[in-house]
C-alpha cells in the first residue's frame, strides 16, 4: 500500500483509481450511461477547483506519473483528459 505525502495526495490517487476503472471497463462491468455521470460528476468537480488548486492536482498527476510503473497507467495519469477539458 503506498504512502502518500498528503491528505491531496491520497484523494487524488483514490480519484485516478475510480477513473481508471471506469476507463477500463467493459459494457458488461458497468452501464456506459453511469460511467458518464460519473466522468461528468469528476470534471464538474475540477472545473469548480481555483487555478491554485487544478496546478496542485495536475503537479499531484505529474508526480504521481513520474513513480507509475505500469506504462498504460502512467500514459493515462499523462493526459489526464478531465484536466485538458477544464484548464
């Protein structure tokens, strides 16, 4: 289990844990409708952060890609896409 550095920290890798479910299921595993609310729900979210706030995130992502050792993991913490839509 990893350490994080920050209470942000933790949330933001619980976050990017959801989402990269989300990402990876099938239609079997979960209704694409409820997959939308929920991506929905998440750049709601981001687009109500200050911009103090959205660079401690995307720092948060960089680092956070930085230590991935999966390559398709790291690729998706890379284009965060919630983030382009909403900086």
């Amino acid at each position: 289990m990893p350490v994080y550095s920050s209470l942000a920290h933790a949330l933001a890798g619980a976050l990017v844990d959801v989402l990269w479910f989300i990402e990876g299921s099938e239609d079997e595993q979960m209704d694409s409708d409820d997959a939308v609310k929920v991506l929905e729900g998440v750049a709601r979210l981001v687009s109500m952060l200050s911009s103090d706030q959205r660079d401690e995130l995307i720092d948060l992502l960089g680092t956070m890609a930085e230590a991935e050792s999966d390559p398709a993991r790291r690729e998706f913490l890379e284009g965060f896409g919630l983030l382009d839509d909403v900086v």
